[in-house]
C-alpha cells in the first residue's frame, strides 16, 4: 500500500477521512495536531508591492476621511 502525506484545508476533510477510517479503508498513521497559521504568514507576498501601497494608501485615505466625519 502507499503511504500518504495531505494537508486538510477542512474540517469536512476531516470528517470524510475519519468515516473511511471507520469503513477501514484508510488508516490514519499521524495525527498532527499544527497551530494554525497567522493570517500575515498566509497571505504573505501574495500582492505585488505597488498594489500593496495602493490598498494601504486607500485604507488610510478612508480612515481619516471617516475620523473627520466623526467630529
């Protein structure tokens, strides 16, 4: 038989994965039990410096623009 090593995205993963365990036919082997992973280390690189300063400068704009509305 092969051995596998997955990743699970899902909580539903999961759950599919224990039912074919208790069909047996999967064995689960390990369990690792990761903290999960900060969203700034996921999403990390994910948009190009440029657009990156654009979406913060939007941010910015639209919260002081919302902090002097507030006076």
């Amino acid at each position: 038989m092969e051995i596998l090593t997955i990743e699970l995205r899902h909580q539903k993963a999961f759950d599919l994965l224990h039912d074919l365990e208790v069909m047996d036919i999967i064995k689960v082997l390990h369990r690792s039990h990761q903290p999960p992973q900060k969203l700034s280390e996921r999403f990390a690189g994910k948009l190009s410096d440029k657009t990156a300063t654009a979406l913060q400068n939007h941010i910015s704009e639209n919260r002081n623009s919302s902090d002097k509305s507030n006076i």
